[in-house]
C-alpha cells in the first residue's frame, strides 16, 4: 500500500513515524516476528472474518452445495443427459424411473425432465447473480451519494424508497415485467434489479451518514483528499462486511421472485427454460407430481444454500448484527 | 403522540398520489386498453374513435390521470376500460375474500409463531429449537406458489386415490353449499395453511430472538434473584416485553403477505384481490391494475401507520416528537 523504495534507509524520519501510526499498513508488522521463541503473526480483520467464516458448520456446508450447483450450471450441457429440447417420442410423461435413461421422468412432449432442471438451474442462477450484481451497484453508488453528500439527493433517495415500499412488491414487479418484460431472461432480471437495490442503499447510506463526520475523514479531507477519494479509499471499504452479506442474501431473492414471476406467466417465457418456468408447465398436469416437485427442490436447495452462506458470513463479516432473518 | 400521527398520515397523501401518478403513467403508457377492441374486426373505427373520446383515451396521459383521479373519487375507482364494468363491486366482493383468508392465516401464524419461539428460546439448542430452527429455514427458502402446489398435488391425489374429499383445491364454495358452511372452510383450508407455513417461520424466528434478547437483561436477572419462579419471570417479565417487536415485525410484514396471498390465491383460483389483478394484468385492464395497487398501498400505508401508534402504546419509552 505504501509506495516504499529500495531505498529504505534514506527515507525522512517523518514518514517512518507516520507509518508506525497506522499499524497494519507498515510491512513490519504484518510480517512474523521470531520473539524469544514465540512466533507471533499479526492478523488483520480479514483474516479473522475468513478464519470465523470457515469455522461456520452451516455456511460451509452451504458453500459445497452451491459449489456444485454452480458447476452443474456452467457445465449444463455436458453434464445434461439428453439436449435441452431433445423429444423421446417413446417416452412421454412417464414417471421417473431408475431402469430407463430418463431419472426425473419427461414431461408432456416427452423432453427428459432432469435435463430440463440442469438448464433451468442455469438459467436461475444466472438470474440471481445478475440481480444481486446490479443491484448491490447501484444500492452502493446511490446509497454512498445520498450518504455522503446528503441534503436534496438524500432526501430524494429516501423518499423513492418510501415509494417502493407502499406498493406489493410482487405486485409492482408482475406490473412491469407484464409490460415491459417480453418474456426475455436479461429484461426481466434488469426489472427485478430495479425494484431489489433499496435495501443496499438503506444500508450503504447509514454507514456513510454516520463515516463522514468521523475524524479520520476531516484529516483525509484536510490533508488534501477529494470528494471521490474520500468515498472510496475511505469510507467505501468499511461498508464492505453489510454490502457482502446483503449482496449473498439478494441472489436468493432474485432467484425467489424470478421464479414467482415465471411461474405466473409474466417473467421470463419458453423457450427458455428457468425453473419457474418449469413449474408453471407442470401445472398443466397436477398429477404428474414429478413436473412440480423437482424444480421446486432445486430451488429450495439453491436458496437454502444461499442462506446458509448469507448468515455465515453476516457472523464473520458483521457481529454486531442480529442472527435473525428479515 | 396525536400530532406524530397526524403528520404521518399527512405525509403520506403525497407519497400515495406520487406513487399512483407514477404508476398510472407507466402503466398507461405501456398498455393500449384498446388493443383488444382493435384486433375484433366487428368494431369499427368510428366506435373506437366513439369509446377513445368518451374516456378520454385521447387525451395525453397526464389529463387522463387528472381524469381518473376524480374518478377515482366520485365514481369508486371508476369503470374497467375492457369490461365497462364498474371496479368497486370487484374490488369489495375479492378483497373480503382475502381478508378471510389473510387475517385467518396471520392470526394462526402469530398465536403459533410467538408459543414456539417462546419455547424455543427458554430451552435454546435443544432438539425442539434445533427442529423449528430447520422448520423455518425451510420456510424462507421455500417459494409461497410451491407449497401451495404441492398441497394441492397432495390433496387432489388423496381424492383421486381414495374418494374422500378432506380439502377443496380450488374455489370457495361448491355449488348449492351456502356460503359459511364446512364447505367453505375445505375450501380456504389449503390457502390458509400455505399462508401461515410461510409466515410462521418469520414470527417464530423473531420471537426467539427477542425473547433471547431480553432473556439476558438485568431486570430478569434481578427477577430470577427475588426468587420469582421460572415461569412467572418467563411470562411477565420476558414475554410481555419480548412481544413489543412482533407487533412491528407483523404489521410490516403486510406488503410481503399481500404478495404472498397474490399467489397462493392464483394456484386455488381463489376469488382474491391477488388473483383479480392477475387476470387483470393479464388483459392489461389499465383502471383495474391501478385500483388494486392503489387500494393496497391503502393498506399498507395503514399497517405501517398502526404498527407505528401500537409501538409507541406498548413500549412508553418510545417518545415521539
């Protein structure tokens, strides 16, 4: 961090002293020291958020379950039995079966069904990844002006999110997606990334509010720093712990209200397949129980695992919050 | 007290009407209510020309919000544009059905949410709290129109397999039952459990917490000097106070409860609001979209008001200026 040249020795005493003002950031402290035998090694935050993060059973557990989701997406389609829209005309809507090649069944045109949940696990977790991407950027970008310079744009921000919150969500979202949406897989997650940022900005513009009067900004600022340095060298970095654990929690939103909206016809449309969208097809068959149930599971695996990291690292990253889910 | 109520109430007719001009305009500018009409070919041009002036249509979008609104006031939410129905009748008649629905759903939700987590926090880490822990893990993992699905894959395929009809999976009445009789209670007996699935693992949850929260208090350890027995320090003192934030937490948990009774009363065809505005949504009926997100942001503006006044009754410490 510090621009420090081979030449150490020549350097003015002045800046060593600085140095040792600001432990952590000097090589000499970071690095081991050999004490009367006693290895001592310095730990910064970091590295005790990783250290509590790894110790957590469930948030663990949750990592390789989503790991795997991950790596089923990406490779769908060469870990995918059969292609995506390939019919079996031999087979059509039977049960799942451990004998045949088909092992979640086939639907109504006889496409094989655990085909089907790989590609639609790829296209949801695409989803949630993006909604929670663009969302935690523009929650942060909004959240840090309305914070940190307050006064009309503060009022602004805070009152838009008033707006969104008096009306259904779900609603709203069907609303837009209806009309705007066309049935398009990046569209719709844009939308849903729209209405989804006000939390982050809640968050982000707390912090800041309460940052930007600290004494440590007023010597940034008097010694000569920016607006735009003082936001991100300064302040931005502590907002980091909330906007990860927001951030992990939103891609499990995203997902949800993806599938919400694709399963009432107004998210995203064949032919291309999320695991909304297969639920909402096997509604057309109630009794062919294997069309709702399996989507369903994915989704709840997916989300479940989410969670678990979501809480995991909201111990790791940020103690002083509650263990309790909104 | 009186005048932080009023001044909340006031400030927010302003964030209704932004919020509604907003709405109107987007939803205005994106759905023509015409486009049906244009597509029959039994309607001429001069009827449509006829229809566009009689409501309006050819006037910009914000005239026709001006339009609306005094309709909005002195015709009830005015007439459906594909209909030419009038809304309100609709509007009364699904949203009763909602609130059966609904206010059954919460009041299970919360009398069963606040006994577990109770008993989750006085006996924390035992099997019971470890089993209620998962219970709602689940239950926010879960999305609201599959658990509706899977209740009435359960319970078409117990009729199916062995012709008794334990509940309903759609509707609210089976023609010829009067209207409140066992019959309507098969019928929203699946909604109401998917509903109270859903929001008992929230209340649950918050219960325990704040029960652990005030558990670890010096009143209550003070308490438990005196000599007061368990389950006097456990019922009045913990308890009562531990209460105070499940009012909040339910009462702003509203909008989230709307959404949810959107879609579980879609899965039944329950004659909700939820599944009016989706049918409505569905043939892009501009004034009838607009009636439902006006009337429950009503409610949720109110929820949130009422959570507001309960706080400030049940905790004295709160001061409001």
């Amino acid at each position: 961090m510090t621009d420090q040249t081979p030449l150490e020795l020549e350097k003015p005493l002045v800046t060593q002293v600085s140095d040792i003002a600001r432990p952590g950031v000097t090589t000499g402290l970071v690095d081991t020291t050999v004490e009367a035998g006693l290895e001592l090694k310095a730990r910064s935050q970091w590295s005790y958020a990783r250290q509590r993060f790894l110790r957590h059973r469930l948030a663990m557990a949750g990592l390789t379950g989503l790991l795997f989701f991950f790596v089923v997406g990406i490779f769908a389609n060469a870990i995918a039995p059969y292609p995506i829209d390939a019919i079996d005309l031999n087979h059509i809507m039977i049960a799942p079966t451990s004998s045949g090649h088909h092992w979640l069944g086939t639907d109504e045109i006889g496409r094989d069904f655990l085909s089907r949940i790989i590609f639609g696990i790829r296209t949801s977790e695409e989803v949630g990844l993006f909604v929670a991407f663009l969302g935690t950027i523009i929650g942060l970008a909004l959240g840090a002006i309305a914070g940190y310079f307050g006064g009309l744009i503060d009022n602004l921000l805070m009152r838009l999110t008033d707006l969104v919150l008096t009306l259904p969500l779900l609603a709203v979202l069907l609303t837009v997606a209806a009309l705007k949406g066309e049935g398009s897989q990046w569209r719709v997650s844009i939308i849903i990334a729209l209405f989804l940022w006000t939390g982050i900005a809640r968050i982000v513009r707390g912090i800041f509010l309460s940052l930007r009067e600290k004494e440590y900004v007023e010597a940034a600022r008097a010694s000569g720093a920016g607006n735009t340095r003082i936001m991100f060298r300064h302040i931005l970095p502590n907002t980091l712990g909330p906007v990860v654990v927001a951030g992990t929690l939103a891609v499990a939103t995203g997902i949800l209200i993806e599938t919400a909206l694709s399963f009432l016809g107004f998210g995203i449309k064949p032919p291309t397949t999320s695991l909304g969208v297969l639920i909402a097809d096997g509604q057309n068959n109630p009794q062919k129980w294997w069309l709702t149930v399996f989507p369903g599971l994915a989704i709840v695996a997916i989300v479940l695992c989410i969670n678990f990291i979501g809480d995991g690292l909201r111990d790791a990253l940020d103690p002083q919050q509650r263990r309790v889910r909104a | 007290m009186l005048i932080y109520i009023t001044r909340r109430f006031l400030y927010s007719i302003p964030v209704l009407a932004l919020s509604s001009f907003l709405s109107f305009v987007f939803v205005s500018y994106a759905g023509d209510p015409r486009a049906n009409l244009r597509a029959n070919p039994k309607v001429s041009q001069l009827t449509l020309n006829h229809l566009a002036h009689q409501y309006h249509l050819d006037t910009s979008v914000p005239v026709r919000y001006w339009y609306w609104i005094q309709d909005v006031f002195t015709h009830k939410l005015g007439v459906s544009l594909i209909t030419l129905q009038p809304i309100w009748p609709d509007i009364t008649r699904t949203l009763g059905h909602t609130a059966q629905v609904v206010l059954l759903a919460e009041c299970i939700a919360l009398v069963l949410g606040i006994a577990v987590g109770i008993y989750s926090a006085v006996r924390q880490y035992s099997i019971f709290d470890y089993t209620f822990t998962s219970v709602s893990f689940l239950g926010f993992a879960m999305p609201t129109f599959w658990l509706a699905l899977l209740l009435q894959i359960l319970f078409v395929d117990i009729y199916l397999k062995w012709h008794v009809r334990i509940f309903y999976t759609s509707g609210l009445n089976t023609q010829g039952n009067a209207t409140w009789s066992l019959d309507r209670w098969q019928h929203i007996a699946l909604p109401v459990a998917t509903l109270t699935i859903i929001s008992f693992g929230l209340y649950s949850r918050y219960m325990r917490a704040s029960m652990l929260d005030v558990i670890n208090t010096d009143y209550v350890r003070t308490a438990r000097a005196k000599g007061l027995s368990e389950r006097h320090v456990i019922m009045r003192h913990v308890f009562r106070n531990a209460l105070i934030p499940i009012v909040t937490v339910s009462a702003l948990n509203f909008g989230a409860v709307l959404s949810g009774a959107l879609v579980t009363e879609t899965v039944f065809s329950l004659d909700g609001i939820g599944f009016y505005f989706v049918n409505k949504l569905g043939q892009l009926d501009v004034y009838a979209i607009m009636a439902y997100l006006m009337v429950t942001a009503v409610i949720i503006i109110a929820a949130n008001l009422v959570a507001d006044i309960l706080y400030g009754y049940l905790d004295p410490r709160i001061r409001y200026d």
